[in-house]
C-alpha cells in the first residue's frame, strides 16, 4: 500500500505511508468494508451487497428517437 500527499506531491514521488500510521489504517478499514459490500475481483471475494445482472425478456425502449 502506499500514501501520497498530493497537495505537495502531485506527481506522487513520495509514499507518506509510514508516517501516517493512523490514515492508512483508517483506508484499509474502509477499504476492507467496500471489499465486504462489492467484492473483489482481485481475491475473487463476492459482495454481500451485489446481485446477479438483471434480465427482461421481450425489453423495449423506455424512449424513442424522433
């Protein structure tokens, strides 16, 4: 993982990680939750928050084009 402080580094040359403990550990906290709720393709980990795509048999267009 790394941390970059793009208000002084916005070409990110400079991983700030280790000196902010706290934020990157707030991240990967977050990070885990969305894995939990949308998956993750990288550790094939499927979210309890998806759903299989939908399908309509015999679809029609909601709008015409005139």
């Amino acid at each position: 993982m790394a941390l970059y402080n793009l208000a002084s580094d916005i070409g990110e040359a400079s991983n700030v990680l280790d000196d902010h403990p706290g934020v990157a550990k707030r991240l990967a906290k977050l990070a885990e939750g969305m894995r939990a709720d949308l998956g993750d393709d990288l550790t094939g980990a499927k979210g309890s928050g998806t759903r299989e795509s939908g399908f309509v048999q015999n679809a029609k267009p909601l709008t015409r084009w005139k």
